[in-house]
C-alpha cells in the first residue's frame, strides 16, 4: 500500500468515528440537515461517495487515484445531480409502491404504510421493502446508470474539464459508437441490478429514515467501482 491508501484510510475513520455517534455535533447537524435539506445532503454524498469509488475503480486499474483527464471536479458534479435524483426516486417509489400493492389486493394502503413505516423489521416490512427495490432498480437505475455512462464519457472526451462537462454532450456518437453495449447490458444492467442492487436497496429501504439516503451514498461508492471497472467504452 502507498502512503495516499494510507492518507485516504485514515480519513474515512475519521469522518466515520464523527458521524458514528448520533448524539454528537456532527451526528445532530447531519440528521437535522438530512431532514431539512435532503436533496441538498443527497447531492454531496454522492459527489462525495461515489466519485470516491469511481477514483477507487481508477486506482484498482492504474495504480492511482487521479491523472490528467480525469475529471475529478466534473465526476463530482455529476454524481451530486445523478444523487439528487436517486433521492427523488426514492421519495417517488417508496410512496408509490404500496398504493400499486394495494391495487393489486394485497392489503389496504394503510395497512401496508404502517408496516412499511414499524420500526421493528417484519416480513410484511421486508416484502415490501423489496417490492420497492426491484421496481426502482428495474425502471429507474437502468435509465440512471447509462445517462451516467454517456456523462463519463462526455467528460474523457473533453480532457476532464469542468468547462467541458457544459459543452453539448454528443448523445447519438456516445450511444452508437463509444458504449460497449455488451458490457453496459450484460453486465452493468442484466446482472449487478438482480443480484447487487435488489438485496442492497431492501436494506437500505428497511433503514430508519435518515440513514436511507446516507446508505444508498455508501453504496455509491460500489456503484461507482462497477460502473468503472465495467468499463463500458469501445476504446
């Protein structure tokens, strides 16, 4: 390991030894700027988390964290807006899967909201929880995860800019000549969907309510590993 592995350990215990205990400063200021600026929160966790991983995938196949063209400022950007998002379906898909449940004549909603909502984990909670996992990581992350291939290409083809990232993004050239689409469905969609992101976001679902978003960030971190390491470009 390299004095920069040791440099990036050292401050991710640091941060988590801050955050760890809710009753400090820091765990009262996280929880109160979660409830009362989530979208806000959503977008540098992921700017944070996943552009870590991303960075992470970066020095698994180089031997360092950042270089020339990289784009580490842009990739930020990215990840803070595609967070926002993932927070907005959240919202969207937790309130919106137990009315479909309840159309299909599984329960009546209200029911199903007070297990969705019990603190204590259920199957009725769990079954729910994973219902809404499969339907936003079936509808929503595939839709997510290729915008973000096509922005991570953008960013190499524009030397990993921040100026470059607001140049048109050349949609038709990235989708017919840069995506592997092998790898992008092969991999990235018909495989890690079923069998990472379903398991991982029903835990994320069975969460209290402010560690949800948090969790999700976290698991950017192995999003931005697979997505990377995946590779998707035909160069």
């Amino acid at each position: 390991m390299k004095k920069g592995d040791w440099i990036l350990i050292a401050c991710v215990a640091a941060v988590a030894a801050l955050f760890a205990v809710p009753q400090t400063h820091c765990g009262e200021g996280f929880n109160w700027a979660t409830a009362n600026h989530p979208y806000i929160m959503a977008f540098f966790k992921f700017a944070i988390l996943a552009t870590l991983g991303e960075m992470l995938a970066l020095r698994i196949r180089e031997g360092v964290y950042n270089k020339p063209g990289f784009g580490v400022l842009p990739r930020m950007m990215v990840w803070g807006f595609l967070g926002m998002c993932i927070a907005m379906a959240m919202v969207i898909f937790k309130t919106g899967v137990p009315q479909f449940l309840a159309s299909l004549g599984i329960s009546d909603i209200d029911t199903i909201r007070a297990t969705f909502a019990a603190p204590q984990l259920t199957w009725g909670k769990l079954g729910i929880a994973f219902a809404v996992s499969v339907l936003m990581n079936s509808i929503f992350a595939p839709v997510m995860m290729t915008f973000h291939k096509c922005t991570d290409i953008h960013i190499l083809d524009n030397g990993g800019t921040v100026a470059g990232l607001f140049r048109p993004i050349k949609m038709r050239e990235i989708f017919r000549e840069k995506i592997n689409w092998d790898v992008q469905w092969n991999v990235v969609i018909k495989k890690t969907i079923p069998l990472f992101w379903f398991p991982a976001h029903t835990i994320t679902f069975i969460l209290p309510q402010n560690l949800q978003v948090l969790f999700a960030a976290l698991l950017g971190v192995a999003l931005g590993l697979i997505l990377a390491l995946a590779g998707g470009s035909k160069k």
